[in-house]
C-alpha cells in the first residue's frame, strides 16, 4: 500500500512538473475518457430496463425492448471512435515520456514500478474525466428516472470505475519495450510507435463488438417471426470484417504507397512522404482505423436510411406514426456524425503530434531552404496517400450493405451514398490541414538551440 | 615538454639496420619532422658515446665514391636497453614550468597586465595552430608529420584552454576587486 | 594583410530572445572564399549571430548585407530561397530528414531546385563519393556513423554550389578523428570552389582550420589578440 503510494505521488509529480505537451495530454486523455463513460453510462442505464417503458425522449424509440437495443448497440459502437481518439492522444509526447520513464528505469525503479506509475498516470486523468462525466450523467438520470433500480446503479458504479482502471492497465500495457530495454529508449533518437498500441485498439474494438453481441442477446426479446434480432448480428458481422480489413488495408496500402512512390516521387514533398510511410506505415493505422470503420458504417446507414425511408414515405400500413421510425434514423444518423467528429478529432491531434515529435528536424529543414510549402505538402499527402485507396474500399463495402439491404426490400439501389466516402476523405484532409498553422508556428530557429 | 632522449632515438634508429652518422641524422629529422633538427655535432658526439658504453659498435667503414664513413650498428646490450628504455613510462609532468604560466604569474606579482598578455599569446597560439593544421591536412602529408602535427596541436590546445580559464578567473578577480 | 572582398557584411546586430539579449551591436565581415571561425564562450551568442547572417531569423536591429542585397529587405520566400540556393547549413546534427537516405537527402536541394530526381540522384552520388561516404549510399541517417552522416549534411550543404556555407559546431558530436576528416573534407571542397566558411565552434582544434579568427564576447564581435 505504501509502494502504491510513493508510486502514485511519483507520478503526480512527474505529471505536474512536465510541460505544455503533457497537460494536453492529460486534458484530450480526459475528455476521451468523459466521452467513454458518458456513453457507456447510457447504455448500462438503458441495458438496466426490462420489458416496456414509457421514456420521455426520442419519440418512444426507448420503450420497447427491441429498438432499445438497437439504441444500446448504437452507443456502444460510439466507443469505437472514442478508443481511437484516445489512441492519438496517448501519443502526444510519447517519445518524451518513454524517456522519462527509461530514466527512471535506470535510475533503479523495477519494471512494475515503472508500469505502475505509467499506469497511474494515464489512470489518473481518466479517473477525472470519468467522474466529471459521471456526475452529470447521474443528475441528468435522476431527471429522467424517479428511482433508478438497484442494477442501474451497480451498473454505473462498475462504468465509472472501469474507465480509469482500463485506461491505466492500458497506459501500463503500452509500455512493454520501454519496461524491456531501458537503455534503448533513452538512446532513441526519433519515437517510432510500434503495433502494439494498434493491437490495444484492437483488441478494445473486439471487447466493444462482444458486448454488443451480448447487449443484443440479452435485451432484445425478439418474436420468431421478426427478423430483428438477426439484423444487427449479420450487420455487424459484415461491419467488422470490413473494418478489420480497412485497418489492414489502411497499414498495407501506407506501405505500398511509401515503396513504390519512394522510388518514383518527382517532388520533394512527395519524396519525404513517401518515404515517411515506409519507415512506419502503422503510425496512423489507429486513426485511420477509425475513419474506415466510421466510412462503413456512414456509407451503409446513409444506404439504409434512403431506403427506410422511401418505405416510411411509401407504404400506408405502418405499425407506429412516420417520426417513430424517422426518429430512429436522425438518432442514428447523428450518433455516426458524432462518431465522425471524435475520429477527426483523432485524427488532427495525430497530425499535430507528429509535427510537434518532429519539430527540431523540421526547423532544421525550414533553416536550410526547404520551403514551409513543401513540407506542409509532405504532412497531407502523407495522410492523403494511404488513406485513399483504404476509403474507397470502406465505401466500397458500406455501398454493399446499402445495396444489399435496398434490393433485401426490393428499393432501387442508393447510388447518392457513393458521395459519403467521397466527404469523409475531403473532412479528413481538411482535419490534417488543421495542423498546417501548427507548422508555421512551431518550426521556429528556437528549437536550433540546443543546450 | 619531456625532453627526448637522443641515445634512445639514435639507438632506434640504428635497430633498423647498420648505418653511418649524416644517414642517422637525415632519417631523424624525417621521422620527427616538427621537432628541432638534429645537429651533425651531436649525433657524431652521441654515437661515441654509445660505443663507450657498449650500447653500438662500429660495424666498418664505407666510402660510397665520396669521402670515407664510419658505420655504426647496435650490440645486443643496446638492442636490450632499448627494449627498456621504450617500455618505461615516462613520469607525467614531474614539475610544472612553462614560460606562459610564468610570466601570467610574474605579471600578476609585479602589477602589469596578464589579461594583455594572454591574449597577444593567444593569437600567437592560434596563429601557430592554423599553420600546423595546414601542414596536417595537406593532401599527401604523411603519418609522421601527421602524428607530430597532432601531438602539437593538442598542447597548444591544452595551453589555450588554461589560457582561457586563466583569463576568465582573472576576470573575476578583477571584479571582486573593483566591486570591494 | 590583405583581405579579400567581402560576399558577407553584417553591422550593428542586436538580438534578444524574450528579455535575454544575445547579440549586442555584433560586426563581422566575411571575405570572398575565406574561412572564417567565430570562437567563443557557450551563451556567447554565437548560434545567434550565424542565424542572423543566413536569413534565417531576422536581427532586432543592425543590417547584413549579401552581394549587395540587404537581407532585412527581401521576404521570407526570398530568404528561404537564397538559403536554398545560394548558402548552405550546416549543424551539429539534425539537418537530414530521418527518413530519406543519404543520396535522397544530398540530392533535396537539387530537386527542389528543379532537377529531376535521376540527375540530382547521380550528382547527389558524386557529392557523397567525393566526401568519401561510399557504399553507404542507401542508408538512412540513423544507420550510419556520426562522421558519416556529418559529412553527408556536408555533400547536402555544398551540392547546389552555395557562395557562403554556415557551419554551426559541425564536429560538435563527433569524437575526434570523425572531426579532423569532416573538417578536412570541408576545407578542401571549400578552397576547390571558392566557397566561403562560417564556422561556429568552441574548439580550438577545429577553429585552426580557418583563415582567420574572431571572438564573440557578450554579443560583441572581437578580433583575436585584441584586448576587448
């Protein structure tokens, strides 16, 4: 108990005595994890319920067991995006950290010293997005619900503990090599993120895909004559394939893009591009990750809704009024435009903490003549190149669910969705340009000094 | 500077091979190049002397068409001493006397001004720097002169840095006084 | 002793990083094709006043002066032109892309000037034989030695025929050999082209290699064996 104390005040003084970087840091790490639990309170507070209900919000799309999971599945899949923006932000100062931590490996700490107190760092600032958004979730339940059951509140009380337990097993996981080599990470001159954080991803993508599966199993009652049930379990069968084989996709193509334009780039920003993805084509994986799995499901939703609602317009034998079932599709349709923004969050403070890990070197560049254009070129094509073919096949793959289900229903074929991945890419170029500011201000002759 | 001992590099030299006294002298100031060329007096001087002491003998004479040369080679004596002689360390600086220390010293004694001093030197240092580094980085230049350019160059370089310190305590010193 | 005519005049510099100044009124004068050490204590400014003189911060106050053109008057394209073209830099290290090989890096300059990258690799591989960087061509900068990758920054400095190279303590991480044979290969290249040399160092050693010496005390540029 007493290790753990000296471990936890050890990391609050490392925490406090680092620089601007760290703060931000801890601030998005804060604001992942509020997102995290806000979402995951919703559903462990709507999974609580059983039977019918009268919820006084969205259009009673919360009373029946059936939609209600479809809404908790919803939620649940928002952790994705949620995960990935974390992902980026546990990168921020990255290369910095794992030297600190290195140093105090050398200076006697013992590997599990060294995770615990990594641990506790990313624990710690999870531990206070969780209970800001834990706080307001409880007062805004107890609006909507005279007296919570006694589950509702287990539930909440396991969400609001979870988050920071998980984000700093994670943050302790990460740090495998740093734990493995001391030396090796203090000597390291650039940070070269491995696929093991990737793999953390993946393995929280899986952990959020089996809850879902079992949130629909257990909450929907479906009658055996309404395929409802089924659905969503071969939706998202079909979702997470597709995504699996985007984030692949997204690593390869970034691999096979720096080879073969390596040897062919005409252009300078090309040229450094190029060869930036093939020393490391998993470094955005993450992110992209995200933004594959966000273009399926966006290009699939945007097919189904057309459909749904060319048949809510159509057809006059409908069980529930018109804005039951429009309801349900604005929910949804938001929930992914919400899951979108997170991802190009992720995604602008990736770029961001690229150029900041880089700053010196590029300030070097800036010194020598290499024009500010040039190398804000290389920073977007280096997001633009890989993730281009990656969409179109998460496209590709989204219009199949929208075709699919359009002629499942006997509709026309929604070809107007074949513009979503077309959007989502142009919205990711334009969240990289947001660091191009960053660029004019941080490659400044300052950081030719060294001491 | 420890002094080089002329026995012992006439001895080496002769380890080589049989040779006469002009030839030992032109191979001594080849192989040390920066130092001070050897005088013919001395080397005839010095040979006598090993032969006194059993260290060299005179192999015979060799007239080569000009005038007549004594040869001289090294004994077995002289091959051991030598074998000696390179083994030993030589004493890292027994006694500190340099010119630069001393006039820093008399100057501060007698109240002129080492500052004054030590610059002028300073540059005179320098100057003598560049020149040593042209003759080492000239292309062709061979090993010899590029170890002997080397190991002047580092004491000079040692000498500036004392140099410097110097100057920046006397600063202080300076500032001490003046502020009291 | 004759100086030949300058390529580089600075006058009247002053620096000041926040409420630290680093250059107080700093003058110096760079010949045509003359090697030129500026030594001095660390803090002395001397990074500052390189950084001035190559366009590549802009002093408080004072003027340089290149060819004729007044730096304080061209805009940051220019400058960032001319230091593409006309100068070349080089630090104690950093100055390569990480992630480009020594030819891909040596031959930037080129390409970015517009060569097309088969001719600014072949020149780039001459540049890097005649440093004497052979075989090692394909290797990124974090694969090679320190010497190694100093004198590829020096084949990327010098590729594009500059008139003026700045070299901020180009020996700085290298041990001692390493030093001599980046040294040397500058030195040689420069005199062969008539390039002139900046050289920052603190080393003695290293400023021997210059023409000339001068000293920066506290923002202020002293010859040497002057009393400041």
């Amino acid at each position: 108990m007493r290790a753990l104390r000296s471990d936890l005040r050890l990391a609050w003084e490392l925490t406090r005595g680092s620089d601007r970087g760290e703060w931000w840091r801890v601030a998005l790490t804060a604001t992942g994890a509020a997102l995290a639990t806000g979402f995951a309170l919703a559903a462990v507070a709507l999974a609580t319920l059983r039977g019918s209900y009268r919820v006084p919000v969205a259009a009673g799309l919360l009373d029946e067991p059936g939609t209600r999971s479809g809404v908790i599945v919803g939620l649940l899949l928002l952790l994705v995006p949620v995960l990935g923006f974390l992902g980026q932000c546990a990168r921020i100062g990255a290369a910095h950290r794992d030297r600190r931590l290195a140093g105090l490996r050398l200076a006697g700490a013992t590997p599990w010293q060294v995770r615990r107190i990594a641990g506790l760092e990313t624990g710690l600032a999870c531990l206070l997005g969780s209970a800001v958004a834990t706080v307001f979730s409880v007062l805004l339940l107890l609006r909507l619900w005279d007296r919570p059951t006694a589950l509702a509140w287990a539930g909440i009380a396991l969400v609001a503990v979870a988050v920071p337990v998980l984000g700093a097993a994670a943050g302790a996981l990460a740090l495998r090599r740093v734990v493995a080599s001391p030396l090796g990470w203090v000597r390291r001159v650039g940070p070269r993120t491995g696929r093991g954080p990737g793999l953390l991803f993946l393995a929280g993508v899986l952990l959020v895909a089996v809850l879902a599966l079992l949130t629909v199993a257990t909450t929907s009652t479906a009658a055996p004559d309404r395929p409802t049930g089924e659905l969503p379990l071969q939706l998202m069968g079909v979702v997470l394939a597709v995504g699996a084989g985007a984030v692949w996709l997204s690593g390869a193509t970034a691999k096979a893009t720096g080879r073969i334009l390596a040897a062919r780039a005409r252009s300078a920003a090309t040229l450094i591009a190029a060869e930036r993805l093939r020393d490391d084509p998993w470094a955005a994986a993450r992110t992209h990750a995200a933004v594959l799995l966000v273009t399926v499901v966006g290009t699939g939703f945007a097919g189904i809704r057309q459909v749904l609602s060319d048949v809510v317009h159509t057809e006059r034998n409908l069980a529930e009024s018109a804005s039951y079932y429009t309801t349900g599709l604005d929910l949804t349709g938001a929930a992914i435009v919400v899951a979108f923004a997170i991802t190009l969050s992720g995604l602008a403070v990736g770029t961001a903490e690229s150029l900041a890990a880089r700053r010196r070197g590029l300030a070097a560049q800036v010194a020598a003549g290499v024009p500010r254009t040039v190398l804000g070129r290389a920073l977007l094509l280096e997001t633009a190149l890989p993730l281009a073919p990656a969409v179109l096949l998460a496209g590709l793959g989204g219009m199949a669910i929208g075709t699919w289900y359009a002629t499942l229903s006997g509709r026309p074929v929604p070809w107007v969705t074949s513009l979503v991945p077309v959007a989502v890419y142009a919205a990711c170029l334009l969240a990289a340009a947001t660091s191009l500011p960053l660029l004019r201000r941080s490659v400044r002759p300052g950081e030719l000094r060294y001491a | 500077m420890i002094a080089m001992s002329t026995r012992h590099v006439l001895l080496g030299l002769l380890a080589t091979g049989p040779s006469h006294g002009y030839d030992l002298k032109r191979r001594h100031d080849e192989r040390f190049p920066q130092a001070r060329p050897l005088a013919y007096g001395q080397v005839y001087t010095t040979l006598q002397r090993l032969v006194r002491d059993g260290l060299a003998e005179v192999e015979g004479t060799d007239s080569d068409g000009g005038p007549e040369r004594t040869m001289y080679r090294s004994t077995d004596q002289g091959a051991d001493e030598l074998s000696r002689w390179a083994g030993e360390i030589a004493p890292p600086a027994p006694f500190v006397t340099n010119e630069i220390f001393a006039k820093v010293v008399v100057a501060i004694l007698a109240g002129g001004d080492p500052a004054a001093y030590l610059n002028a030197q300073r540059a005179a240092h320098m100057e003598r720097m560049r020149e040593l580094t042209a003759v080492k980085a000239a292309q062709g230049a061979d090993l010899a002169t590029v170890l002997s350019a080397d190991y002047a160059l580092n004491h000079l370089d040692a000498d500036l840095r004392w140099m410097s310190t110097t100057a920046a305590r006397l600063t202080t010193l300076t500032a001490e006084v003046d502020a009291a | 002793m004759t100086r030949p005519v300058p390529v580089l005049t600075a006058t009247g510099l002053t620096k000041a990083h926040g409420r630290t100044p680093a250059l107080r009124g700093a003058s110096i004068e760079l010949g045509t094709g003359e090697i030129l050490a500026v030594t001095g204590a660390s803090g002395s400014g001397k990074s500052t006043l390189l950084h001035c003189l190559a366009g590549i911060v802009r002093p408080d106050e004072g003027s340089v002066t290149y060819d004729g053109r007044r730096l304080e008057d061209l805009p940051e394209k220019r400058l960032s032109e001319l230091r593409r073209t006309e100068f070349g830099v080089v630090f104690q290290f950093g100055q390569l892309i990480p992630e480009l090989t020594a030819l891909d890096n040596v031959a930037l300059p080129l390409l970015l000037a517009g060569t097309d990258r088969a001719r600014a690799r072949a020149r780039a591989g001459e540049w890097l034989e005649r440093f004497g960087v052979h075989g090692q061509q394909d290797l990124r900068p974090g694969e090679m030695s320190g010497g190694q990758a100093q004198r590829a920054a020096l084949a990327r400095a010098l590729v594009t025929g500059p008139k003026v190279v700045f070299a901020d303590e180009p020996t700085g991480a290298l041990d001692s050999l390493a030093g001599e044979q980046v040294m040397t290969a500058l030195v040689h290249t420069a005199r062969e082209s008539g390039t002139a040399v900046l050289l920052i160092t603190h080393d003695a050693q290293v400023a021997a290699y210059a023409d000339r010496e001068v000293q920066l005390r506290d923002g202020v540029v002293t010859a040497l064996g002057v009393t400041a």
